[in-house]
C-alpha cells in the first residue's frame, strides 16, 4: 500500500527483491509486463497508470485519469498502446504520446468500476469486467468492445448477479475465463456471441468478498484458484474437476500465477502481504 513497484528473483532468498520503483503516490491496484519484459505498466488509486523502464527505474509516461484505475493491460501486437480502466470509462493510451488518451470507451447505462480487462488474441477486441450490479439484472458485468471503433459488441456475455473480480484468456483452447463472486470460474467463448459454458465451471474455493484471482497453466492443463481459507485450488481444465487443495497458510491466498517457463513453478500472495513460492 505504499505505492510503490516491486520486481522479485524467484531464485534466491538473500535479497529476493532486485526492484524498488517508489512511482504512485497511493497504493497499486494493477501491474502487469510489456510483452518484451523491459517495461511494466503500473495504475494506482492515485489516479494514474504509469509505464515504466525496469531497466533504469524511471517512468517513461504517465496517464492521468479522473477516477480511480483499477487495472490495465498492454495490446498484444502493439507495444505502444494500452488499456486502463476507471469508473465508467476505458481509456487507450499511446506512450508516445501520454497527455491525453488516444480512444475513450463508455457506454449509455453505467457499468462500475472496472476490475479486469482482457484482450482477444490478435487484439481486436478486448473484455471487461465490472462491479455493476442490480437487483434485476447483471447484464453488463462483462461486456465486449471493438478496440478500434470503440464500440460495445455485447453487454450479454454474463448474465448471473454477480460481479467478477479477475479474467484470464486460455493459452491454447477459444476460451476466456472469468473469477465470479457466485465462489466459481466460469468458461466463455471469445467468439461471437461469446457463450458461457454452462455444462463446466471450477468451483470449490471460496471469494467471501475478496477479490481473488487465478491463473491457467502455461499448456492449458491446469487452472488454479485462490482461496479466502488460505488455499490453492487446482482444477483439471478438462474436467473441472479439483485435483489437489495446497495450504499455504497464508491467511487469504490473493492471487496466484504460473512461471511461464516452468509451468511447476507458481507465486502465490496473501491479504497480509506475504508472497510464496510454491513447486
């Protein structure tokens, strides 16, 4: 919560953290790596995202939003242009060109604030999530937009009352996943008019009001899920079916993700602040 950027070596425990980069003036809610893993994308409550050379320990832009940004992703093919999202609004940036973003997405009914966003494969489209909902309908808690028009292909993709708090894409299959607070991830199609998959779904681990994330395995096999108990969750994505429970003991497993190289390597956080390596 101190607002700052930390890059960490797995590897060692005599000074795990190589990276320091004090950049927010608030705590981060959201960063991710450029696809080159030179740069990392940062956004904060201080109302900002920031892209930033991990090299030198400088920012290189800075995106400035009347609201909160809560997430952001890097375009898959475009390295120059990202997401970031607030309340009620997408913004796209170019970080050569930083004082004022180069695409705005809103929508005629508010939808919340943003918690995730995910890009298609070849990133023309993208997905959000948002924390809108209603006693009488949930039916743009995932929405999907054209990343060039701006426009919203479908505010019809989830229609159960519940918010959803993370979305990953799978690495091998036409699918998206998304972290429902219903305690469940649920299974869609990236494709038109992007179905959910209502014969399988990951369930087992509890959210209790957290916003817990999850992640898939490098080839697709596996799916693992946080937990408000201090577990880890791990689903066969064939199935759905829960393959083992890890306790951590941590006191709520956050978040959770796979090496990208070593797929039996994964990095799990707690609420408390502590980070695991687990095998």
């Amino acid at each position: 919560m101190d607002g700052s950027v930390r890059i960490w070596n797995i590897w060692t425990q005599l000074s795990p953290c190589v990276q320091s980069l004090c950049v927010h003036k608030r705590a981060v809610k959201d960063a991710v790596w450029s696809q080159d893993g030179r740069h990392v994308l940062s956004c904060s409550y201080d109302k900002t995202a920031k892209w930033i050379d991990v090299d030198k320990g400088s920012v290189l832009s800075t995106f400035g939003q009347s609201s909160f940004v809560t997430c952001c992703k890097v375009h898959p093919n475009d390295p120059h242009l990202s997401i970031t999202g607030g309340q009620n609004v997408i913004h796209c940036w170019d970080n050569r060109h930083s004082q004022s973003p180069c695409r705005t997405y809103t929508y005629k009914d508010s939808f919340g604030q943003v918690q995730d966003l995910l890009f298609s494969r070849d990133g023309d489209i993208f997905f959000s999530a948002g924390d809108e909902i209603s006693r009488d309908t949930a039916d743009r808690n995932i929405m999907a937009w054209d990343f060039r028009s701006t426009s919203a292909i479908s505010n019809q993709i989830y229609q159960e009352r519940y918010s959803c708090t993370r979305l990953k894409l799978h690495p091998t299959s036409g699918h998206f996943l998304a972290q429902s607070h219903g305690n469940y991830i649920a299974l869609f199609s990236v494709n038109k008019p992007f179905k959910m998959n209502k014969a399988k779904r990951f369930e087992g681990h509890k959210l209790s009001g957290y916003s817990i994330g999850f992640d898939i395995s490098p080839d697709g096999s596996l799916v693992l899920s946080g937990d408000s108990s201090g577990q880890v969750f791990c689903y066969n994505f064939q199935t759905g079916r829960i393959i083992k429970k890890i306790q951590t003991g941590l006191d709520v497993v956050m978040d959770v993700s796979f090496n990208p190289v070593l797929s039996s390597t994964t990095a799990v956080c707690g609420w408390n602040g502590k980070i695991q390596v687990l095998s």
